[in-house]
DNA sequence: CGCGGCCTTGAGAAATGTCAATGCGAGTGG
DNA sequence: CCACTCGCATTGACATTTCTCAAGGCCGCG
C-alpha cells in the first residue's frame, strides 16, 4: 500500500525544527506522537546506562515515519538526534486515535506504516548478517539509495549526512574499517565518492558484494 | 502486561503436530493464523531463491507466538521448521477479529505481543552488533536462558535442541567459530557444557563478556 | 554395521581491531 | 575576517580474531 503523505500532513497538529545536533527525542520522554520528516535527517540511537557507550539503531530521513516504537511498545526505544537542520511533522496519539474511529484509511495507513517498521528492522538485521565489512557497507549503499529513490531523489547520487563514525557503529564496525571499505569499493568500480557526496556507479558489483554466492 | 495463555488457548481451533525437521509453515504458504507454541521449539529461517543458502532468523520456544509477521506483514517473511516434535495450537486470524469488536483483552493482548515481536527482533540486532564471537555466544546463552526462565524452567540449565550450525548461522560466524568459542567459554568458568546440555555457572563472567566495558 | 552429517581440532590465510601519527574541515572566539 | 581548536577521517604497522581447508572422531539412523 502507499502511503498518503497529504493526509498525514493534515492531520499533523505541530511543526517541530530541530537543529543538526539536537535531539528530537530521548529514550525517557513521554510520547504523545508520531512524527513525519518533512526535511532533514536524524539517526536513532541507543544508550546504554552507566557509559558513553551507545549504538547506532538507524537513520531516518525524508518521509520517513519516526515514534512508532513508542507507539507500539508505549515508549521510546531509543533517542533520535538531527544529522542536520530537520524539520518534522507531528501527528498525535489523541488525533489518531479520533480518525481511526472514523477513517479506515487512516487505520489501514497505520498498519501498514507497523509493517513497514518491522520490514526495516529486519533488514537492518540482515545487513549485520554478514561479517565483511565491505560487505556490510555495500549492503547499506543499496538500502540507503533505495529509500532516496523511493521518495524521488537520484538513485545513484547520495549525499550522507551522518559521520563515518556513525555508519561504522550502525554497521557494527571500526570507523577505520569504513575508510577502508570505501577505497576498496572505489577500487572496484562499484562507487565514486568525494567528501559526504557518493554516487553508485555499477549495482551489480555491489550486489555481488553483498551476495558473493552468486558470482561463481 | 502478562500474556494470557488459557486465553489464547481457549482460542484455539486447530492444534498441529510437527515432526522433527518439517515445515510447520514455508515463505510462500497463505497465513491464516497466529500460533502459540504448546510444546518443543522451532526455528524460523530466510531462504534466499536462487541458491541454497538460508539464514536463521530466530528460534523459538514453548509458549512462544510465532505467524505474528503474516498479520503484521500479510504474508509470511520466513520458513518454520520444527527443531524437536512440536505441538502447535492455532488461532486463526478470523476467530481473532471476532473477538476484537468484542474483548477489549484480546486486543490489548494482541499488541502486546506485537510489542514483544518487535522487542525480540531489536534484541536479536543488538546480538549481532558486538562483532566478537564470544560475545555473541554469551548474549545467546543469557537471551536463551532468560526466555526459558520466564517460562517456568531452570534458570541455569538449557537443553538446545538446535544444532551448532544453527547457532552459528543465527549468530553470524562459522560453526568452527562456535566450538571454539563454547570451548573458550567453558575455560573461563562461565558455563557447563556436555553434549547439547549447557549450564550457566556465572552470569557475571557471561554479562562481562557481552559488556567489556564494565570490567575496568 | 556402515553411511552421512555434525562436531572438533589444527594450521595457515584473510580480515578486522588497535594504536599512533597526520591531515582536514567545520565551528568558535577574538 | 582570520587563527585556533577540536573532532573526524585517513593511513600505516602490528596484534587479534575469524575464516578456510583438511583430517579425524562421534553419533544417529537406516
């Protein structure tokens, strides 16, 4: 099913601006909404009590839905710091909850946004599935552009916003390792990339990467 | 919030009988049911078309839901195979929206345990973040250990029915890797182990090793 | 009893982590 | 506007870990 953004932009009820750095959310705070990106980018975070340490869960950016953890599991998993200037959306539990009554394409919208939530993590999942790093990095060039392509961006440009520590934490790497994995996948042919700006210059290379049983 | 199981049970209208090694359900079968597991355990795995590979998405146990993807998804995202004879009690989804318009329980128990699926599959990332084999093991044992404690059984002791290739498959390294480290395990005095019988002899050596970063 | 799959163990190859030095760039304050 | 600073990124050398390949033992099943 597709996603009616006019209708989510209806019903927002508050425009949140959060600058680069600044968290939109943390893991403590009471959720009352869910959140449409209308620009920018933020990454979810968790952190674990008692250190510095925390790990990287996801990124988010443009369209995405973000707060359906907590509207799920009645708390945030998780806190969401912009990667640049953003801007969201806000559409409360108390005004989802009126239109559910009344709109079944608000209820169906909804389920589908839960299912699309899961599809996610279980992609995410499948990413740290394998051990190469290069591997790994591939796997998140073809899942990051697909998500630009699918609301209207280039689908071979990309300008990432993160840090490369951030990838490497998300990727379950050192961010050492990612400096390395990016030459090595600019050696092959599969990526060009200068400063934050990459571009995917043969997918196939890149799929093969990800699924090497596939070469032979 | 407490799973009701009688409920669920008394829900029931179908209950299956899976021998060791068969498909309680494949990737491509209609859903038509959620399904509580009344005794033995399975796992779900991807399969990849094209090739023989596969990948363990998780395993499950008794009392453990499993079909929740289906409804969540509209189609099932993996094959279910029986690790030991299994026994599986089967509600099915109409039964089920039947009694939503009605109990405000079953609802509530629903999303609960919608909650849980999700909590589960972040848990199992989390796993595979830490790239050290020990580590992976260590937050298996405690993850596995836990799961069957909540249940009523020993929170010491585990039979695993699952094979070590399994385990290796579900963690993301090499069956090699995994007699190694159960092997390193058993030498530090965190854990017991002959043949499929494991037991923990301290939590606190285990917690340690998932979290290095406590020791010093 | 024999077969086949799983598990263990060893040795060497490949990949990542660690540590350290240097370069680079965005943001800060003068 | 410039200089400074701090964090991030890159690169190299070496340590650690896992993978790969191979051999042998064990166990369940026909």
């Amino acid at each position: 099913m597709h996603i009616n953004f006019d209708l989510l932009d209806s019903l927002s009820d508050n425009t949140l601006h959060v600058k680069k750095g600044t968290y939109l959310y943390r893991k403590a705070d009471a959720s009352t909404c869910i959140m449409l990106i209308h620009s920018g980018s933020l990454k979810t975070v968790y952190s674990f009590q008692g250190t510095q340490e925390h790990r990287v869960d996801d990124f988010h950016i443009k369209k995405d839905i973000i707060g359906l953890d907590a509207m799920m599991d009645s708390y945030y998993s998780t806190d969401a710091v912009a990667l640049e200037d953003t801007i969201v959306k806000a559409v409360s539990y108390e005004k989802l909850s009126h239109c559910t009554s009344r709109s079944a394409e608000v209820v169906e919208m909804l389920d589908t946004l839960k299912a699309r939530f899961m599809s996610r993590k279980e992609e995410t999942r499948g990413i740290l599935n394998n051990l190469r790093a290069e591997a790994r990095m591939a796997a998140f060039f073809i899942s990051i552009i697909s998500r630009m392509a699918n609301i209207g961006y280039s689908n071979q440009e990309i300008q990432l916003k993160m840090t490369n520590k951030d990838i490497a934490n998300f990727l379950g790497v050192k961010g050492e390792t990612i400096s390395r994995a990016k030459r090595s996948l600019v050696k092959t042919g599969a990526i060009a990339w200068e400063k934050k700006n990459f571009k995917i210059l043969d997918f196939q290379i890149l799929n093969q990467i990800v699924n090497p049983r596939f070469t032979h």
